[in-house]
C-alpha cells in the first residue's frame, strides 16, 4: 500500500564472502521483562532444546556474539552482544563433546550472565539496567529472532505468533517455538535507478512508453536478485500507475512502497521487501528538491535508507548561493544551489542516522565523482560503494560505467541498443556502522563473489537482455530510463 502524506569496518571488496553454517533450532521459552520505573528490574530468559544442537559442538573461545531482534521501531527489543572469550569455561573438560559455560557477575555482560551451551540444550540468562530491552513499546514485533554465534556457526531460533502467550508493554513471553525455515539474512541488497518521469515526451508516447519501461524494470529488479530495498527518482502519478501492478508479483514477495507526494512531479520512491516503521520527506534549498528518508525492519536490525535527485539546471542548480542560501552551506564552502543542497543531505543523514547499524544514501546528484558535492558524502567516511568494489570508473567513450546522458524528452535513445550514457551522477553511499553494531559492513564485487544474485555494480546497464530484440513499438523497449542506475550487495557476516 502507498503511505502518502503532506508528512572498525572492512569496506574494501573482497575476492571470497564465507557464510557462517547455520543452524535453525525450535525455542522452548522466550521471556523479556521490564520495568519502566526501574532498570535493574528487567531481565531475559531463553530456553533452546533441540538435537540439532549437536556434539561436535564449536569452541565459543573462537569469538561469539548474541542478537535479540524483536524489531527497528522505536521501544521494540533489538540487542547485539559480544561475547567476551576469556568468560568460557568447557563442561567436564571436553566442551566439544560436552558443553561450554559462559558466566559474568554483575552487571554482566550487556546484562548477560549466564549461558550453558550443551549437546541438546541452549540457555541463557540476563539481568538488571545493563540489559538494553526495556519493552517501551506497545509490542515486540513477531517473529522475535534469536541468534547465538559461536565461531562460524549460527544457531537460529524464531518465536513467532503461534507460540506468544504475551505481548504488552514490558511484557514479552513464548513458548515451544518451531525452527524458523532458515537463519536471518546476513546483508543488505539495493538497486537505484532514476526512473525518467517522461513529462517532456511527445504526448502520444505516454511518457515515453511508462508501462514498457517499468516492466522492464522490474525484469531488471528480478535480474539482481530482487534486492531488498530498490530506491527510485522521477516519480510522479503515471510512474504510480505503472509500479503498482508489479509490487506483488515480480519477486517472491510484495514491495511495500514508502512515497510521500511533493511536488507530483519529480518526487522519491523506496521499494521494501521489509516493514518501513517510519518515514519523512526533508525539504532541500528552493523546497522543489527532498530527501526521502525511511527506516526499515532489516534482518541487520534498523536500516536508514535516503534518497534524493539533486537540481538540475531546470531549476536553478548554478544558481549563486550568495544572499539565499542558509549559513549551513555557505560555512561548508557552497557556491551554488545544488552544492548547498549537498551539503544538506549529507546533514540530514548525519543527523537522522542515529543507530549502530549501516544506512544507505542513494539517488541522483548530478554531479561528477570528485566534485564539491560527491565529497560532502565521501569526506564523511561514506564511501561510493560502486568504486569501493573496484568497478572502473565511467568510460564516456563506450558507455562502460556510466550512468547519464541519453536523450530524456524523446525515444530515439530509449528504443536504442547503443548505450548513449557518458557521465557517471548516480550514486549509493554507504554510511557505515557504528560502534556496537556486529556488522562487518563488507561489499561485494562486482562480479558477486557471494553468489547471492546482487552484485555491487551499475544497474540495469545492457538493451534489454530480456527479450531477442528492442526498438520501436510493438518492439519491447531498449532501456527502463535515460539513467542507468547502481546497486549494491554489503556483507555483515
């Protein structure tokens, strides 16, 4: 449904991801307390029984780290731990046949002050205002995730509906919870692209083929894996119209959209596989430009996601800054309205982004690598995720890298197999995880060495591959927009 409203990391690529072996296992009892007039009341217990957990079991000594995730939104319970190694002990002198003992005196370990790992049996223990849930919303989100990393094995337990006998303000209690179909994701998959609006087409085009344009892009969606957020700009009414019939049947879930409506015309778009629990649009100079910011319920716990189209010439990007642009800017050097945009941006995210976990900015800036504006976002530690994979920069004489310069009011270059594309202005940033977060925040190349169908590369990049030939109707169309867009694969694990 449309929501509309007035309203130390390794960032380098890496040529092998390893994934950890994971183990679903069933959760006999979940139970989250506390107690809103005194943290040292609350505290958490959780029981795993299963022979899944089996003899050889991994030495904890070798790192080992706990989440807790019962959602993004605001009160809801999300805990990451690391375990402190030297605080294992192995049961019987043979932990791997017969257990480990984890123990922590007060105030424990982030509240954690027990945990027995045994062939069958999974507890743990936590206690007092160390342990970060204080269940200050109204419910914990379901399924309520738990994952106990031992060396490079996951064991996974998921408590979903079925098995809540209680769910309330500082209250959450489960029992006899099956094994989830599988662990939570360990990354995070983005596509980006500017979706051309087409206003300024020939009107008997229709936006220059709209409807064949989506379609092919969501093929293109397919293609990388139905990655799971897709942010998109240029977005006005018949762009809705085409979008919708696709959020339910293109990949094996349904896009929930986060759209908030400001000027009708060239406006922001977020696809999410997963729950958006809150968003906002931020007004940039000269209010026609945003940012459009959601926060969403990843498996990585909560992921701030920013998109933005920069000025164009259209609407003043030159534009001296002298005697309008707000202090902000000016302090950073701006000269010009699309820099002193810039540097709102990269303000707003630093400003919203108030979580361990990694955040995405992504979108079209119209501006070349190297410039005033691409070094508000690179200069912060942000790193352009698609050369950080190591990919080449943009070729203006093949196309190879590139991402704009195809004719846009018109589809003599749409229906084209030449590439037309000589400037690379497209973009995701990757702001990168703080301290506390587990996130190793690694990207993948270009040429997927993870295997998981996104890559870290250019979007939507060749004349439609999915068809024998393009062109002119009744041909399929060549390219989803003037712009070629980005996507991105990052590695927690």
């Amino acid at each position: 449904m449309f929501a509309r409203a007035v309203v130390g990391c390794l960032l380098a690529a890496v040529p092998a991801l390893v994934a950890a072996a994971d183990v679903p296992v069933s959760g006999n009892k979940l139970q989250l307390r506390a107690n809103a007039a005194d943290a040292r009341k609350r505290n958490a217990t959780l029981v795993v029984a299963d022979a899944a957990l089996a003899a050889p079991l991994p030495d904890p000594t070798l790192g080992a780290t706990l989440v807790v995730n019962a959602g993004a939104d605001v009160g809801q319970c999300r805990v990451e731990v690391t375990l402190d190694p030297t605080r294992w002990r192995p049961l019987g002198g043979n932990g791997a046949q017969r257990g480990y003992r984890y123990l922590a005196p007060a105030p424990g370990t982030m509240g954690i002050r027990r945990i027995v790992l045994r062939p069958g049996l999974l507890t743990v223990s936590a206690r007092g205002a160390a342990w970060p849930c204080e269940l200050a919303a109204t419910a914990e989100r379901v399924p309520v995730s738990v994952v106990l990393r031992v060396a490079g094995t996951r064991y996974c337990a998921a408590f979903d509906a079925a098995s809540v006998s209680r769910n309330t303000r500082g209250r959450f209690a489960a029992r006899h919870a099956a094994a989830p179909a599988a662990c939570p994701k360990t990354d995070l998959t983005v596509a980006d692209l500017n979706l051309l609006h087409g206003l300024f087409c020939p009107t008997n085009t229709h936006s220059c083929r709209i409807d064949d344009r989506v379609a092919l892009l969501f093929q293109w969606i397919v293609a990388a894996g139905c990655p799971d957020v897709v942010t998109l700009q240029e977005i006005w009414d018949p762009s809705i119209m085409a979008i919708t019939p696709h959020l339910a049947t293109a990949c094996p879930f349904t896009y929930e959209t986060v759209y908030v409506q400001v000027s009708g015309i060239d406006d922001e778009m977020i696809l999410t596989r997963y729950p958006a629990v809150t968003f906002e649009v931020q007004p940039l100079q000269r209010d026609f430009r945003n940012v459009l910011y959601a926060r969403i319920d990843h498996p990585l716990g909560p992921v701030d996601v920013f998109t933005t189209h920069l000025a164009a010439g259209s609407d003043g990007a030159q534009n001296p800054c002298a005697g309008v642009c707000p202090q902000e800017c000016l302090d950073a050097g701006a000269t010009v309205i699309r820099e002193c945009q810039a540097v709102q941006v990269a303000s707003y995210v630093a400003a919203k982004h108030d979580v361990a976990t990694p955040a995405i900015v992504a979108g079209d800036f119209n501006e070349h690598p190297g410039s005033f504006a691409y070094h508000q976002l690179v200069d912060r530690g942000w790193p352009d995720t698609y050369l950080a994979a190591g990919n080449p920069e943009c070729d203006p004489g093949t196309g190879v890298g590139c991402t704009s310069g195809r004719v846009d009011n018109n589809l003599s270059q749409l229906q084209s197999t030449a590439s037309n594309e000589n400037e690379r202005i497209d973009y995701i940033f990757l702001v990168p995880p703080g301290p506390g977060s587990l996130c190793t925040a690694t990207i993948d190349t270009g040429a997927d060495a993870d295997g998981d169908g996104t890559a870290t590369r250019i979007f939507a990049d060749d004349p439609n591959p999915f068809a024998p030939s393009c062109g002119p109707s009744p041909d399929p169309i060549c390219w989803p927009s003037d712009h070629e867009g980005a996507q991105l694969d990052v590695n927690c694990n």
